[in-house]
C-alpha cells in the first residue's frame, strides 16, 4: 500500500472533521467526518466556508493573514447542536489553510448535566436545612410553650403547698 493511500484512508475514517479552504475561505477538501458533523454533503467544495460554519471563518482568515495557528479553541455551533475543539493551521507552500474539529458534544453537555444536578442538589439540600430550622423553632416554641406552663403550674403547687403548713 503506498504512502498516498495510507493518508487517503486516514483522512477518510478519521473521526475528526476536516476541511481546507484557500484565501477566498472557498472549500477545497471536506472529509467524511466533517459532513456527518455539519450535515452537509461532499458537494459543498467549492462553496464558501462561511455557509457552513457561519460568522467563525474569522479564525481562518486570521491564520491566513497572520500564519498564527489555533489550536485548541473550543467553539459553539448552537444551530447545528455541535460543540467542538478548532485547530486551525496555515499550510503556506500551498497558499492554504486547513481546520481540524473535535467533536465534544456529548462531553461538554455531560459536564453540563453535571453542573445542573450538582446546582439541583445544592438547591435541595437548602431546602432541607430551611424546612430542619424551621422544624427546630417550631419544637422550641413548644418547648418553650410546655415550659412556661409547667413552670406555672409547679409555682401554683408550692403556693398550695405554703399555704397549707
């Protein structure tokens, strides 16, 4: 198997979505994954960048301009219900640039889920300690209460008792 083959498999059943766009953000390579993830078909090379992914081609533009790369950058596509992690690089003997998105979706809204029950909880256990303080001042007022009068009471039987020696 030759080394062109070799890089056509990698970039056909890698997970990752991939796409490389020349200085006009016009598609030039989409692969397999980058459809399922964006939902679009293999026929949007050519089309310009932006349709796909909206106002987040400035990464692109600004790697282009500054051949800085972007690595790691999470990034929200709420339309598409994606959430990703962007690398994007220069590959300046071919005038191009090339993104790599990292499907984190499930992880981040996981986390989300996480962070929700974990609020839910705080707001019960809250809850409990407001409905226990009440319960406790409650149980002092009876206390207090049952006190007062037996107290009362017992200053009535010393004042019988008293009276009677």
């Amino acid at each position: 198997m030759g080394e062109k083959n070799i890089w056509k498999l990698l970039w056909t059943y890698d997970p990752n979505g991939l796409v490389v766009v020349n200085n006009q953000m016009k598609i030039i390579l989409v692969n397999p994954a980058f459809c399922r993830m964006f939902k679009v078909s293999k026929e949007i090379q050519g089309h310009n960048l932006e349709e796909i992914i909206g106002h987040n081609i400035s990464c692109f533009k600004r790697v282009f301009s500054t051949g800085e790369n972007i690595v790691g950058k999470q990034i929200r596509f709420s339309e598409r219900d994606l959430i990703a992690l962007k690398v994007v690089f220069k590959i300046p003997e071919e005038g191009l640039v090339a993104g790599i998105f990292t499907d984190i979706t499930h992880k981040e809204k996981q986390k989300e889920e996480k962070e929700k029950i974990k609020e839910e909880t705080i707001e019960k256990v809250h809850q409990v300690i407001d409905q226990q303080m009440e319960t406790a001042q409650k149980i002092a007022s009876l206390l207090g209460e049952t006190t007062a009068k037996t107290k009362a009471y017992l200053l009535k039987v010393l004042e019988v008792i008293r009276e009677g020696r």
